[in-house]
C-alpha cells in the first residue's frame, strides 16, 4: 500500500519563506556595497576545502552563530539543519540522543546497537548515543554531513555524521567567561582560556557548568486526592510535590595541550571529563490502557491503570516504587539520571615533504551512567526499572594525505581500529507481564578495522572526479545473564547465552563535479554506507536471541552550489535518492518469538526507498542584515517487510504505509538578525529564529499513541556589544510564543504494556547572558 503524499500547509509555507528570502537578495542586491559572505572552510574530505568547493551536502555552523541563536547543546544545532532530527531521550533511555538525517538513525541508548549517524569530536569517533548530548564547549564550527559517508567518516555514518570541531590553542594569551540566568534559576557558567609557555608550546582549557530547575512536576496522588484509597508519601501540608523532573545539573572541563616545534609537525593532547546529576527526563502520560490480567495494584480497592493517571501537559504522579505482593518484593528506585565521562585524545599532523602528510588520532573513551524510570507514572506497580551500564574503547586512526602533478590530484590513504566493551546492568520489575522481574550485567565486546582510501582528480580547472573505497571488518559477542532480584539465576536457558556476530563490508563513493564558474558548482554523486549488525540485545526467552543484519544504503545525490550577486546570497540545494536495505527496528510485539509477554526485538524488518530535496540560504543584502533559511522535504517509502516483522499479518508491526521513526516530510527556518550600529562604535543587534517540523511518529509501527505533531518554535534574541568588542549583554526568550510540543514519545502501548508516554519540550524561558572577553 503507497502511502499518499501532500505538500501540506507546512510544506507550502516553506516555500513562501524560501522564495520570499531569495527575492529579498535579489532586490537588495542591486544597491548593496557592503562586505560579502565569509568563506567557510571545512574538513569533510581530510583536507581544507572552501564548503561551496567541497561536492557534499553540509551544513557548517560558526560559533559565533551558535551563539547568535542562543545554542548550548548538540540537540540544538537539528532545528536549522535540514533532514536533520537530534532529540534528547526520554528518562527510559537514559543520557542518550535520538539521531537521524535523511530517515536513518538509532534511537536506542543500547551500547550493543550501532547509531545510524556518526557523531565525531575533533575527529574521535564517538560509539554510542549516550552520553552523546554535549554541551557546544569552547568550538570553533560544527560540520553536519548529510547522506552516507560510508568511505569519509566511516563506521555507522549510514545517514549522515556530526562533527564538532574545538578551538586549538593557539598561545595568544586571552580568554572569556560567560554567565547566564534565567528562568527557573537557570544559572550557566563558562570559560575559556589560550595560553602561551613558550613559543612551542600552548595550552587551552574550556570549562561549564550548568543548573537549572525542572518544568515537569512530579506529584504525590495520594496526597493530593486522599479520598482515592491510595497512600500519600508527602504530609498535606507539604505541597504535595515529590519534585520536578526535567532539570538541569552538567559540568564540563577540556584541557588542550598543543605543541609545535617546527612548522611541519603540529601535537595536540587533549583530555576531557563531564559530569551530569540530574532528575529523570520530565515525562507525561499519554496512554494508560492496560487491560492484561496482571494485578498491578498494590493498594486496596479497585485502581485500574486508566485515565486517571493523567495529570496535565507538564506533571506526572510517579512515586518511582512498586510495592511488593506477596510474590515479588518491594522495588525503589531514585528517579535520578547520573554520567560520568572521561577521555584522552592525541592529534598528531607531520608534514613528512611538502606534499605528504601523516596524521594519527589516538582516543580512549570511559564512562558509567545510573538511570532509572517509572514507566507508568503512577502509584501502581506496573512497571520500574533501573539501569547501569558502563563503557569504555580505544581506536586509532592513521591517514597518509598527499598531492601528486603539482595539485592536480590528490589522495589519503589509511586505516581505523577501535576495540569496545561495555556492559548493560538493568534491574526490571515488570508486573504486567509474568516472570519479568529480574537483573543483569550483559557484557558486550566489539571491535572494528578498516582500510580506506581517498582520490581527487582536478581533470582540468573546471572538471573534478573523486572516489572513495573503505572496507571494513567488524566482530561483537554478546553474553546474556539472567538473576532473580536475590541474585539466583533465574532463566536457566537463557543465562550463559552467547551470541556472536562477525561481519564485513566495502563501501565506495564516485563523485563528479563540475564547476561552471567560480561561484556556481554542480555536483553528482553515488555514495554507500552501512551500520553493522547483531544480536538482538534485550532478549526475554532464548528465542529472542535472534541476529540482525547490517543496514545499507545505497545513494545516488545531484548538488548545487551558488555565491551569487557578489556573494551577497548563497544558495545550495541538494536532492537525493537512496536505496535503505535491511532497516534494523526495534518490535514492541513479537508472539512468533517466546509468546505473549514482553518484547524489545531487533530485527531486519525491511527495505525503503527515500528521495528528498534539500534547500540552504544565506543572504546580505545590505549592510548589518543577515538572513539564513532552509528547507527540506523527505519522502520514505517501505518496498517491503518482513512478514516475521510486520505487514498485513502482523498488525503489530510496521506496515507498508508507515514511516521509519523520527522522520518529518516537511522542515524549514529562517533567521534573520540585522546590526544597528550605536553612537561610539558599540552595536545592538536583535535577532528572531523560527524552525517548523512535520508530523512524525517514535515507533516503527506508526499509530495515535506515538504521533508527534507538527509544531513551529520561535526563539529570540537581543545583544548589545561595546565598542571595543570585549563584552556582549544578551537577553534571548526561546519558545517565544510559548509553543505545546513533543520531544519524544516512548510508546509501549502496542504491545502488553499498555501506555504511552511524551516527553514534552521546554515552555518558554527567557534569559540575561554577558560575555567578557580578554
């Protein structure tokens, strides 16, 4: 069945916008006489290239815009970005990030599952969503790289890659710090500093702390309503309020050390530590229609899981207990979410001549993070849970880059290792189901290698040819433990269980470009990309311990690329058409594989095809005033399903019409900012951000209780700078017109859990920000 499309109200005001913001560079170009757009170098091709030079889609994005649209999280960079979603997960899966481009991604905190999108620090390949949400610390640009980069990036970069890029140091002896207050004491605190020792040697180092309180309360049912039979936790008089979920406690420090002892050797060695104790994700209640045979009341009389544990838009009656029954004990968690990370990189750069260069980025990672949920946010014993894993992994890469007939070709060849581990402890009490009430420590072991190599061929100055070969072989071996809540082993079939996955794969890329004139390039290109396969890692009886396969993608894109009107407007647009193979989802109903019960199976449920355009602006079309604007439209189309998955036979699972999780057909913004110069020399500068998303669902089975509705925000901020351009005075207001939405839905309902829950974003905050430079 073919879903049917239609442009929609948000598709159509996306155009309006685009078209608006082009005719407004046209018409003001003709009496413009002001500075052009600065060019924009990025690193997407292990080499300095002009972004309107380099033959890929990016979005490239400046500190200093960062700033300007009052970002501070990695989460935040997705609203500007087209075919970009970056959600930060709800309290089930912990610190984590739900990431995708172009319609392919992960959205399971799992370390044992490979994320869809590549996310890089300073190009450190970062394994796994959690601990993935960074604070935008001390960067000099952020690069988003849409499509698969399968022979650039590399590992599990199938749709696309994310990389942050820090200040280095540079010896320069200056420094700023940053406060900020705001709504519900929104207190953050950051700085940095470059420092010269020696004509050498430099160091850099960034720190933030963050602290804000939560927007979701969290109340005592029985306090509150004390005719309803259920036993308050709180005193009356206590408020009735057992906290507030959603808030804000992160610290972070980076220190670099950069030494340079001639001009063809460059050293960095970096380390870094983040620390984040906080409440859980706020979450509210959506769904509550329960209707197995389970008793999940604890407390005398009837108190069915229904409507009533509906508390509003911004609160929730979690208690974060269950009591014990007779047959199961008592289970407490805290309702906190706790990460620790820690980690050390080495950047070597050695210009062996003057056309060969040896680069190696050594990094280890560490990290260990406690969370827990209250799935149904209500007094009852329906479900509780309490997480603990830990991670840690080393990779080395080594690339050898070079140029060959004076420049006209150019090359890097080299190779990736990474060896993990992490270990998945989890203690779950799920009394709507039977004999689900256990704990585990499942170790998971993974390694990677790869050989990759890079050719750009400059046929005459127009004319460009570049290809890309990478291949790749990966190995994991998962071993499942089962333990009663006194520690006794309690699924004997399933305990001691290892699966083993071993795997390889080659990816190629052949790109074509042309350039026209120097400011307007064409680009074709096929690329492909992979995200590895496995054992399906939440098994609740031994026949869901089942392999997956890779995902693939195979994507023919056709780009454009504009400085026009003397560089007063850029204009890049970029569509696309791909070939998504084996799409590993996560069922929430699986009967043909243990019975009826629980179910978090990962399977290969099916193939797609997805084609889309993407539009980029930026304009000044007279002096001081700046706009930017994109616009994307995304079209996914399943082939096929797997009838063990999903389709006609399978109500359960997803079906033809449905779309893959977290993908909107329609995004657009625009920003505009205009710099009103001031007596004396200082500025003042407002500036109003508005980004729309489509409709999109959480689930791969597409239903009303994981829809996620459109929404537009509009965030805005005014900044005054003094004349010596050392200290800005900003106040921003984000969600302006305090806008209702959805970050992210944990739907449970399809299966024999019964709820649905939504984590709503943030109302609207304003907030006082002042920079100090020295």
């Amino acid at each position: 069945m073919k879903q049917t499309k239609s442009w929609g109200a948000g598709g159509r005001c996306a155009l309006v916008i685009l078209a608006t913001a082009v005719a407004g560079g046209v018409e003001a170009a003709d009496d413009s006489a002001d500075a052009p757009l600065e060019e924009i170098v990025v690193t997407a091709q292990f080499r300095e290239q002009n972004l309107q030079d380099t033959p890929l889609a990016i979005t490239a994005i400046s500190a200093d815009l960062l700033a300007a649209r009052s970002q501070t999280s990695i989460a935040d960079v997705a609203n500007q970005a087209p075919s970009v979603t970056l959600k930060p997960q709800a309290g089930i899966y912990g610190p984590s990030l739900a990431a995708s481009i172009r319609g392919v991604g992960q959205f399971d905190y799992n370390p044992a599952l490979e994320p869809g999108v590549g996310i890089y620090v300073d190009d450190v390949y970062f394994a796994t969503l959690t601990g993935s949400i960074f604070d935008l610390l001390d960067l000099d640009r952020v690069e988003i790289l849409r499509g698969p980069q399968g022979t650039l990036a590399g590992r599990n970069s199938i749709g696309g890659a994310v990389k942050l890029y820090s200040k280095k140091p540079e010896g320069s002896n200056t420094g700023q710090i940053t406060g900020t207050y705001g709504s519900r004491d929104r207190t953050d605190l950051r700085g940095s500093v470059d420092l010269g020792i020696t004509d050498q040697l430099a160091v850099r180092i960034a720190g933030v702390a963050k602290r804000q309180d939560g927007y979701i309360t969290r109340y005592d049912y029985g306090c509150l309503f004390p005719e309803s039979g259920i036993p308050p936790i709180l005193a009356a008089g206590d408020g009735c309020v057992l906290g507030k979920e959603g808030d804000v406690n992160y610290q972070a420090v980076r220190a670099q050390l950069r030494y340079r002892p001639s001009d063809r050797l460059d050293i960095n060695i970096a380390g870094d530590f983040t620390n984040e104790n906080r409440n859980a994700a706020g979450q509210v209640l959506r769904v509550a229609n329960y209707t197995g045979t389970n008793d999940i009341n604890p407390f005398p009389g009837d108190h069915p899981f229904d409507s009533r544990w509906k508390c509003g838009p911004y609160c929730n009656y979690a208690t974060y207990i269950s009591y014990a029954d007779g047959e199961r004990p008592n289970s407490i968690a805290d309702g906190k979410t706790t990460f620790d990370g820690f980690g050390f990189s080495a950047n070597v750069e050695w210009k062996l001549t003057d056309t060969l260069q040896l680069t190696s980025i050594s990094a280890y990672r560490e990290y260990e993070t406690r969370f827990s949920t209250d799935n149904d946010l209500s007094p009852l014993a329906h479900s509780l849970g309490r997480s603990d894993v830990s991670f840690h992994s080393f990779s080395q890469e080594l690339r050898l880059s070079g140029s060959l007939t004076d420049g006209a070709v150019e090359y890097t060849i080299g190779g990736f290792y990474m060896d993990q581990k992490s270990i998945a402890g989890t203690y779950q009490d799920l009394r709507y189901s039977p004999l689900a009430v256990f704990q585990q420590w499942d170790p998971v072991n993974a390694d990677t290698q790869a050989v990759f190599a890079h050719v750009s061929w400059s046929v005459t100055d127009a004319l460009t040819l570049t290809g890309g070969l990478r291949y790749t072989e990966e190995h994991k071996d998962y071993t499942f433990t089962r333990y009663t809540p006194t520690g006794e082993i309690q699924n004997p079939a399933l305990h001691g269980q290892t699966g083993i996955y071993d795997g390889d794969r080659v990816d190629y890329r052949a790109n074509v470009q042309y350039a026209f004139t120097d400011d307007l390039n064409v680009y074709l290109q096929f690329s492909t990309g992979f995200k590895g396969g496995g054992i399906s890692p939440r098994p609740f009886n031994v026949a869901q311990v089942r392999p997956f396969n890779p995902e693939t993608l195979d994507s023919w894109e056709l780009g454009l690329k504009t400085d026009l009107f003397d560089r007063r407007m850029r204009l890049n647009v970029a569509a696309f058409y791909s070939e998504y193979d084996n799409i590993q989802l996560t069922l929430s109903a699986c009967p043909q594989f243990g019975g009826p019960g629980p179910c978090a199976l990962v399977t290969s449920a099916g193939d797609a095809k997805v084609k889309g355009v993407e539009v980029e602006t930026m304009l000044r079309p007279i002096e001081g005033l700046s706009i930017d604007a994109s616009v994307s439209y995304l079209d996914f189309e399943y082939q096929s399903i797997d009838p063990l998955a999903g389709g006609p036979d399978r109500p359960t699972g997803p079906q033809l019409h449905h779309r893959t999780p977290y993908t909107p057909e329609w995004k657009w913004s625009l920003g505009v900012q205009y710099e009103i110069p001031l007596p004396g020399g200082a500025t003042l500068t407002p500036r109003l951000d508005a980004s729309y998303q489509g409709d999109m669902y959480s689930n791969a089975t597409n239903a009303p209780s994981n829809l996620i509705e459109s929404a537009t925000l509009a965030n805005a901020r005014l900044t005054f700078r003094n004349a010596d351009r050392n200290l800005d005075v900003a106040l921003e207001v984000t969600n302006l017109f305090d806008k209702y939405y959805v970050l992210t839905n944990v739907d449970q309902s399809i299966g024999t859990a019964g709820l649905s829950n939504d984590q709503p974003g943030r109302p609207r905050e304003w907030a006082l920000t002042i920079t100090k430079r020295f």
